[in-house]
C-alpha cells in the first residue's frame, strides 16, 4: 500500500484516483437526475476521445512518431464495431456483452491495421509516418464511405461502390455507404467507457515503465544509440503504434454504438488533429495531462452554447489562448517555481 | 495537489463565464413569459449548411412573433446549434431538454435528425421537423418500426424522387432523355435519386446518363457534364443542394451545354449564392412546395416581414418552419394545450391533432398527416425567370 504512494508511483496513482473518484461523482450526481441530459450525453464520448488520446499520446509521445491518422483507426473500430454487433444482436441479447465482444473486435480490426501500415513505415526515418497515417486515415473514409453491408435470413451481403445490397423480409441494412450506420443500437454506457479509460491507463503505464518501454524511449531519444546497445529500432516503434492503433479501435468501437446515427466522413482529418490537440495541449507522454486536457476541451463548445453564433470562433480563440499561455516561457517559470515540490512528481522515468 | 487546484480554478472559471454568457443570452428565446409553451430546435446556425439553421430560426421566429400577437397560444423558441452533425445533435438535444422543452421542431438537417429521433420517442416529446426529409428521421431503419412522435413538414426523400419523375413524364415538351447527376454521400440526394430512377423506370422516363460526386470532389464537374452531354441528355436532373448546382450549371455553360436543368427543394437557394452569375440558373426547373412570389395574402405577408427583418427572401427552409410553427398553433389550440402541461401529455395530444387535422399554410394547402409522421400535400413547379422563382402554370 505504501508503494503506490512514494514518489515513483504518486504520479500513477494520482491519475486512477482521479478517474475513478470522477467516475463515482458523476454517477452519484447522474443517478439522483442531477447531471442534466447534455452532461448525461457527453460522458461516453469524452471517455473515447480520452481513450484514443492516451492511446495516441502513446504513440506521439512516448515512442516520439507522429500520427494523424487515430481518427481512421478509430473509424475502423467504430465500424467493425457497429457491424459486430448488429450481426450478434439476434443471437445475444445482451448488451453488455455485445458491447465487450464488439471492442474486442475493434481494438483487434484496428490493431491489424495498425501492424499492416507500421510494417513499411516505421523501419523509416522522419516524418514518413505522420504522411501515411494522413493518408490511411482518408483511405478508410473513402472506403468505409463506398462500403455497403447488410445481413438478412439468408447471411451477410456485402458490396463495394454501388448499393447492390438486395435484402429479404427482415433484412438489415448495417452500413450504407455514406450514409453509414442508421439506426445503430445504443449500447454503450458511461461504466464501461470508464473500464475502458482505465484497462488504458494500465497498459500504457505498464509499457511505459517496462523494459519494453524503456527501449522505445531510447529509440525516440537517439536512434543510433539505441541500436548500438541492441535495441530493435522498428520492433519497439511497431509495439507502440499497434498498441495506440488498438486503443483507438476500442475507442472508435464504444463511440459507434453511442450513436443511432454514425457517418464515415466524421472520422475525417479533422478529428484526427482534435485528438493530437488534445494530446499536445495535455502534454506530450502526460497520460493524466491526456485526461483532463480532452475532458475540457470536448465540453468547452458545449459550455460556450451560451454565445450563440459566436460559439465556435470563441472556441477557437480559446484554444489559441491556450496554447501560447502554455508555450509561454515566462508563465512555465512561474509556474515550475510554484510547483517547485511537485517537480519530482512528473511522469519521468528517465 | 496545487496543480489540480489550478485547473478547478480553470474549470470553475469557464463554467462561470459559460453561466454568465448563458444567463445574459439566453439561447435565443425570443419571449419568457410564465405562460409559453416551449419550443426547441436545433439545427446547423455555424458551419457549412448555416444558411438552412439560420432559415429555419428566423422564419419560426416570425411565425412565434405573430401568434404571440395573436395572444391565443404563447410560444417561446430555443434553437441550438447541432453543426449538422449527428454525434453533435444529441447534445443540443440535451441542452433542450434540460432546457424544459415541450415540443420541438426537430433538427432541421436528416443525418442529425435521426439520431436523435429516438430520444423524441423515449422522451415521449413531440417533434415536427420542417427540413429534415430523410425517411430516417421518422422510420428507424433496424427495427423498421416508425418513431410515432416524429413528424414532418417536408416531402420525404423518396416521395420528391417520385413526384419529379412523375412531372417530368408528365410534361414531355422538357424533354425525355434524363441524365443524373447526385452525390452520393449524402442522406438526402441518394434518397430522392433512388426513388427517382424507380419511378422514372415505372413511367417510361429514359435515364441516359446517370453519374455522382460526393463530399471531397464537389468542386470540379466537367467530366459529370461531359458524360451527360455525350450521352445527349436533354434533361439534366440534380436531386441535390444548390452549392454544387450552382457549380455544375457553371461548368455545363463552360462547354455550351443547355439541357432543362430540374431539380428539387435543394435547389431553392440556388440565387443567393455568392459570386454566382445567376443568369445560368435561368430556366432552372424545380419541385419545391413553397414559391416566395405567390399572390396569397399568408405569402405575401411573411415575406414581406422577413425581408423587412432579415434583408433577403425567405427560402423554402424558413417557410416550412413559419408552416411548423402555425401547425403547433393550431394543434395546441385546438387540442387545449397549455403551458403548465408535461410534455409527454402535449405529445400525446399533439399526436392526435395532427393525424387529424387539416392544415393551410404558405407551403401547401389542406395538409394532412399519416400517423407515420409523413405529410401529404401537392408539390409545385417553379421556374427561374428574371433572376426570381416564378411558380409554374399548367
């Protein structure tokens, strides 16, 4: 007990309290109707954004490769997800169960995807890795955007470019190219988004101070020697990015089956950049940073409903504020004086 | 633990100032008399399709104003904005909600509406969009069940795609060889193309070319216009918006091609585009239910105060949330709502006025509603001559 509160795991420990006693509070204040419906309808989503930000946090951070492309691994996830659970929901009526094997599927569909793209790219140098994530990620929304599938009596009816879907009674469309998913069963829920924050954290904390881990800091922080004291460059690079891919799908996966509705083009470029604003406005290998970054920024434009029309450029304003108080020199000094004792407490295994 | 006081304080700090913006603002309801019925919207008002959010606003909140006037029933409106996204509509949904909405206008856009059409029937709060067409909206696709207290002002999708190719094949002297141009990542043009090719194949219309953009090739259409002009189309059919309308006419002038250009409700707008030369649109055949320089006085008048209030002509969008507005007037009046009731009862007698009542208003007359949530009533023709929507006679 002592253990996870000296000053090696403080920092770890800090961060599961935080989300389990965020988790309690909410739930009280849910449970007694005193959260409000928007609350209520933004707790899955910002555990998703969170988990896909600790999962590319991971890769950006942590193994030091840029990734723009988390928004088409999420899309992957969120669409194996939605098709995995319309095919069971006759056969498994449970939700909670549906909602566990369609994440499984997700974070492994996206984890495959993952290992396909890293095995070219990451036994390269630079930036080679951010350009093909930016392209995969347009690739899957193309795709996903040109993919039709339906299952009825019969079995599954898949088709590619044209609808040719041709369902009998009681057929089902499950994605309807562009249009995508209509009328996707909601079985997310707040719990297990909250186990899915947190199955995150302990993976990514436990790489990070593992063997493993080490070696993919290495390898961020000089290249050569890393690889001069044994160190298989490619290999710990491809841990990190499949392991980011994977929580990404599992991310995608709870996100898709909170909506009744989800399109392929809302996993465009621009969500991919959300997530990594997110992950950098946090703090580059700060998972806690992750955490509270993304929960603020997901509600900050719902806070700013008030503004009416001027909602999104004020966000936007907002944002940049953030970002230059944060890079802010004078203010950094500031503050590490202040929080001079905390100063050992950071997320520094080096 | 500094650090986290830090960010309570920063967290508490956007909270008060989102309370503050709230409190001073407070999301745009146009009254807050004890006795008015509360009326929620969300729609696109930033972002790309803004120009329908803001439509949609402004014409309810001329039609509030006036029954308001009135004095019989009191409304007072929230629009939020949704971006038009159906993961951002169940927020707005939310905050109406939390709001103490009793009946809505829905979303105005279908790819929002739906997600959120199965919160209106949960929730057992009546909702009557005035856009948002796609069958979607009132018809859960998984369980081919319809919502019930989700009800349109609009066509449906697939009722426009069969009233067009009906009219087409009706009045050959527009042509009979149809090409088709519609994007096909979106809701609403692939629901009216579907049902147009269905029909036009059951009426004998001949569809010669048939070719699609979708969101990331909206820009250049040369090869679409050369395929329809190879193929000697006469009629060249967009079941889309009027942005890449406007685009396609422009790209068809590029190459001397001059088909009947016809096109359904999306097109309306297709004027106030910025930078367009509106002199290609003359000609411009559409199917919309409502026509700005109609005669009748219930027309005249709104136009007329929308102009004087907003500086333009009201759209197709405006005129059916002036209609949806009017219709809730109506319902409650009739029905013997009243601001105090909970909305799951409103809903319940709002269901009942509705499948069966006969309404009139500036988008069509003798308007009835199936229990299904669809209306029925008789689409125009408009033709634009002069720069202006003038309605069809035959």
């Amino acid at each position: 007990m002592k253990k996870i509160f000296d000053k090696k795991h403080i920092s770890r420990t800090t961060t599961y309290l935080m989300v389990v006693i965020a988790y309690i509070v909410l739930t009280i204040l849910q449970k007694t109707d005193n959260l409000g419906s928007l609350f209520s309808s933004l707790l899955v989503p910002v555990c998703c954004y969170i988990v896909a930000g600790i999962g590319l946090n991971l890769n950006v951070g942590i193994s030091g490769e840029l990734n723009l492309g988390q928004a088409g691994f999420m899309s992957v996830g969120a669409f194996a997800g939605i098709i995995i659970s319309g095919l069971l929901s006759p056969i498994i009526s449970s939700g909670v169960i549906r909602l566990i094997i369609a994440i499984i599927t997700g974070a492994l569909v996206a984890a495959l995807f993952g290992y396909l793209i890293g095995i070219p790219v990451l036994k390269l140098q630079g930036d080679y890795l951010a350009i093909v994530t930016l392209a995969f990620g347009q690739i899957i929304m193309s795709l996903i955007n040109n993919f039709y599938i339906g299952v009825d009596n019969n079995g599954i009816q898949m088709s590619f470019v044209d609808n040719k879907l041709n369902l009998g009674d009681g057929g089902r469309v499950l994605i309807s190219g562009p249009m995508g998913a209509n009328g996707v069963e909601r079985i997310s829920n707040f719990t297990m988004g909250i186990i899915l924050v947190i199955i995150s954290l302990i993976i990514v904390y436990n790489l990070m101070y593992s063997k493993q881990g080490r070696a993919i800091m290495a390898a961020r922080d000089n290249r050569i020697a890393a690889e001069s004291i044994g160190i298989n460059i490619s290999k710990t690079k491809m841990l990190a990015f499949v392991i980011s891919a994977s929580l990404a799908g599992a991310a995608g996966a709870l996100y898709g089956l909170n909506f009744s509705t989800v399109i392929p083009t809302k996993f465009d470029f621009n969500t991919s950049i959300l997530i990594l604003v997110y992950v950098v406005l946090g703090g580059l290998g700060n998972m806690k940073g992750t955490i509270i970054s993304t929960t603020l920024l997901v509600l900050l434009p719902e806070l700013l409903r008030g503004l009416q029309t001027y909602r999104m450029i004020i966000y936007a304003v907002v944002l940049i504020m953030i970002m230059l108080v944060s890079n802010n020199d004078q203010l950094k000094n500031m503050f590490s004086k202040v929080f001079a004792k905390n100063k050992k407490g950071v997320e520094d295994v080096s | 633990m500094t650090m986290k006081k830090l960010l309570k304080g920063g967290l508490a700090a956007v909270m008060a100032l989102s309370m503050y913006a709230c409190s001073a603002n407070s999301g745009g309801s146009s009254s807050s008399d004890g006795g008015a019925i509360k009326l929620g919207m969300s729609g696109p008002l930033s972002g790309g399709a803004a120009i329908y959010g803001q439509a949609v606003q402004r014409g309810a909140e001329i039609a509030i104003e006036e029954v308001n006037e009135a004095g019989k029933v009191k409304f007072e409106l929230n629009a939020q904005d949704d971006e038009a996204d159906p993961t951002k509509s169940p927020n707005a949904y939310g905050v109406l909600k939390d709001w103490g909405m009793q009946v809505s206008l829905g979303c105005v856009t279908s790819g929002a509406g739906s997600a959120v059409s199965a919160d209106y029937q949960n929730d057992k709060i009546f909702a009557m969009t005035p856009s948002g067409s796609s069958m979607d909206v009132i018809l859960n696709s998984a369980t081919n069940e319809y919502y019930g207290t989700v009800f349109q002002m609009c066509f449906t999708d697939p009722n426009q795609g069969v009233a067009s190719a009906d009219y087409l094949s009706a009045h050959s002297d527009l042509g009979s060889k149809v090409a088709v141009i519609w994007k096909n990542d979106d809701n609403y043009s692939t629901g009216v193309h579907d049902k147009f090719v269905e029909e036009a194949n059951k009426v004998g219309l001949e569809i010669v070319s048939d070719s699609t953009f979708n969101d990331s090739n909206d820009s250049d259409f040369s090869v679409q216009i050369k395929a329809a002009q190879d193929s000697g189309a006469d009629i060249l059919f967009l079941p889309i918006y009027y942005e890449p309308a406007a685009a396609i006419l422009v790209a068809a002038d590029q190459v001397g091609y001059k088909p009947t250009v016809f096109g359904v409700d999306g097109l309306d707008g297709i004027l106030g585009v910025e930078g367009f030369d509106t002199s290609l649109a003359e000609g411009v055949y559409l199917l919309t239910p409502f026509s700005a320089d109609a005669t009748d006085e219930k027309t005249v008048n709104f136009v007329k105060k929308y102009q004087e209030k907003y500086g333009e002509i009201p759209n197709q969008f405006a005129a059916d949330a002036y209609d949806v507005v009017y219709a809730f007037a109506k319902a409650c009046e009739e029905g013997g709502v009243t601001a105090d009731m909970s909305a799951s009862d409103i809903a319940e007698i709002m269901v009942k006025q509705f499948t069966s009542m006969t309404f009139d208003g500036i988008t069509g007359t003798g308007m009835t509603w199936a229990e299904t949530g669809e209306v029925s009533k008789d689409p125009k023709a408009m033709v634009i001559k002069d720069g202006a929507y003038v309605g069809v006679q035959d």
